[in-house]
C-alpha cells in the first residue's frame, strides 16, 4: 500500500468512526442525522496549532517524524486541522521545548523526556535508562505493559498529555577525540550527554555537559568538550562529528532504546473535538514507527561511509561496561530510596525489564549472537 493509499485509507477510516459516533449522538430521523452527521464531519472545525521540536531541521530523520505527524494530521482532516512544526531555536531553544508547551506559548512539541529530568528525574521512564530496555522493550511496556499510564501521571504535574513520537534503536556510544580504555581514562573527560546517562558519567569522574544538537559540533571543535554522543552513523556524520573526533565507540550503554514523544498542552488537549483527538494520536503512531525503521534503513551506508573516511570503530571494554552498569543501578536505587513516586515507576519498571530479559535472551539474543557476524 503507498503511502497516499495509507493515509487515504487511516483518514477514512477515522472520520468514518467519527462521523458514527455522531450520528449516534445527533438522534432525529435518519435522514436528519445523516445530514448532520455528515456536515459535522466534513466541515470540522478549524485548528492552526504550533508544534515545536528539539532537534534541527537538517536531522531529517529524528526531526522529520514532526513533519510526519503534521502531514499525517492534515490529510485525514482535508486540511481543517494543521499544525506548523518548527525547528530547534525559531521560537525557543531545543531544550525550553517543554516549557513552551506547559506555559501555553505552543500546542505541542516533539523531544526526549531525559532532557528534563532536574523537574523530576522518573520523567527519563519516558525516555530511557541506562541498562535498561531495548527499542523494542521500551514500545512494549509503554504501550502494553503498563508504563504509558504511569508516565502520564508524572507529566499531569505539568499539565502535558504524551503521545509516542519514535525511537532511535540501541545508539551508539559516541565520538571521542582520544581512546578510552578504562574507565580511568574517563575521569577529567569533558563530555556532552544528557539524562541520567550524564549523571553516571559524572559519577565516573566526566565533566558532562547538556547541549543541543545544533550546538555540538562547534564545542567539540574548539575543544570545549572532549567527546560526545548523539544518536548513530546517520545522524552523527550530518553533524560531522567524525570530522573533529576519529573514535567511534558502542554501544551507547545508556540509551539501548530511546521513545521520544509529542507534548500536548492539556487544555489545548482537552479543547480538541473528539475525532481530532483520535487523528491526533494515529498521526502520532504512524509517525513513532517511521522514525526506527528509517533509522534502520539509513544507518547501514551511514556507517559504511564513516569507516571509509578513516574512523575507527571501538567497542566500549568490559571494564567500563562493568563500571557503569555498577554506577548505573546504584544511583537508580538512590533515587528510588529518596522519591516514593520515582519508586513506585521504577518497581514496576524492573519487574518488566526482568521478564523481558529472559524471554529476550533466549531466541532473540541467539539468533544474531550466530548469524549476524557471519553475514
């Protein structure tokens, strides 16, 4: 089915439910409800909504989805219902995005959850967590296995309803101007990444720093910073990360799975006709999948590229994989130990990850372990 059938058949079949449930509700004659129905439907009411993301519009990819979101939304309301999506920094930096939307400035925005976590730090769920859960995991307890009803009474405290806008997949462990053997060679490192990632780094002695994307590439090449990470070959060689730094490690032990997500501003949310709601969120599920599988389909050549131009690939060494993971869940269980809300995520949390492991790492994990190296 191409994508003009897709959207044809999704606009269709939203507006198709739509329009019963207001024949349902209109009651009169059939001919009267069928007419009202029908106008109802058809001549929707009017929105113009502004959507902001955290990420440049050269980022076609992680960027892109909003753009997605925005094309899916128009088409399946005959163009009544547009939302304007708007780069990192055109209204307010990349990561103001979530005060933006929580103070009414825009409707919406597109970004990560972790970069917020000085507001609350269970707000990562949303994201990720270092060791935690794959793409895949990640989808499954949010949409399925309970977790998209606790994060959604965490961002209640902000007046903010989430919706899924993708995932990046396992990210690479990023680009550093010198090896890193142990974990000893981290302490004094000068690095930029963000979340709870960052705060592990620094409990292993990094100076870590949060920046945007757009800001990255002029820190790491005046020397402002030593290393960074971002998201995996696509991405990182449009930012031309490979051009200031040679060593590319893996993997990014601290995003195994990454779910960005749309933000609502709750009263606009609450203001939406019920149809549009439902537009809103299978836009947003449409553009959540094109994200990984875009993803997939680029980074391969990406990657090949890059190694082509003389970066070296470099696995993190167990050492410091040993290391981090020790940090890792050491301040998780602070953090739980301090916060009854941040607990009662993370419990439920862990018992998902556990269960997901052992089924993961039985078929899942002996396929590629014998097939991928072999070609």
């Amino acid at each position: 089915m191409s994508k003009i059938d897709r959207r044809d058949f999704v606009k269709k079949g939203v507006l198709g439910a739509a329009g019963a449930a207001v024949l349902g509700s209109c009651g009169g004659s059939g001919s009267e409800a069928g007419s009202g129905g029908a106008a109802a439907v058809h001549t929707g009411k009017k929105l113009r909504w502004r959507l902001v993301s955290s990420f440049p519009r050269s980022l076609d990819t992680i960027f892109g989805v909003s753009e997605v979101l925005a094309e899916e939304v128009a088409a399946m309301t005959d163009g009544a219902f547009t939302i304007r999506v708007y780069p990192a920094g055109e209204i307010v930096p990349g990561l103001q995005v979530m005060d933006a939307v929580q103070q009414g400035t825009v409707q919406m925005g597109q970004t990560a959850s972790y970069y917020f976590t000085g507001k609350n730090p269970a707000l990562a769920f949303d994201t990720c967590f270092p060791f935690g859960l794959t793409a895949r995991q990640q989808n499954a307890w949010l949409d399925e296995g309970g977790g998209r009803e606790l994060v959604d009474e965490l961002f209640a405290d902000f007046s903010i309803v989430t919706l899924p806008a993708g995932n990046t997949g396992t990210q690479m462990g990023g680009w550093f101007k010198h090896p890193v053997e142990t974990s000893a060679d981290l302490e004094g490192l000068k690095m930029r990444i963000p979340g709870l990632g960052g705060q592990v780094m620094s409990r292993l002695g990094v100076t870590v720093q949060v920046l945007a994307g757009g800001d990255i590439y002029p820190a790491l090449e005046r020397g402002a910073i030593d290393a960074t990470e971002w998201v995996g070959p696509y991405d990182d060689e449009k930012l031309g990360f490979h051009k200031v730094a040679k060593h590319y490690y893996y993997p990014g032990w601290w995003e195994p799975g990454p779910s960005l997500s749309f933000y609502v501003q709750r009263s606009a949310w609450d203001e939406l006709p019920s149809h549009y709601r439902e537009v809103l969120r299978t836009a947003a599920r449409s553009a959540a999948r094109t994200m990984q599988t875009r993803y997939d389909a680029k980074n391969p050549a990406a990657l090949d590229r890059l190694v082509a131009e003389g970066v070296q690939l470099r696995p993190f060494s167990e050492e410091i994989l040993e290391a981090a993971r020790r940090e890792s869940l050491a301040y998780i269980e602070e953090l739980a130990s301090g916060d009854e809300a941040f607990r009662r995520v993370y419990d439920h949390w862990r018992r998902f990850r556990a269960a997901s492991y052992r089924w993961f790492n039985t078929a899942e994990l002996a396929y590629p372990a014998f097939a991928f190296g072999r070609g």
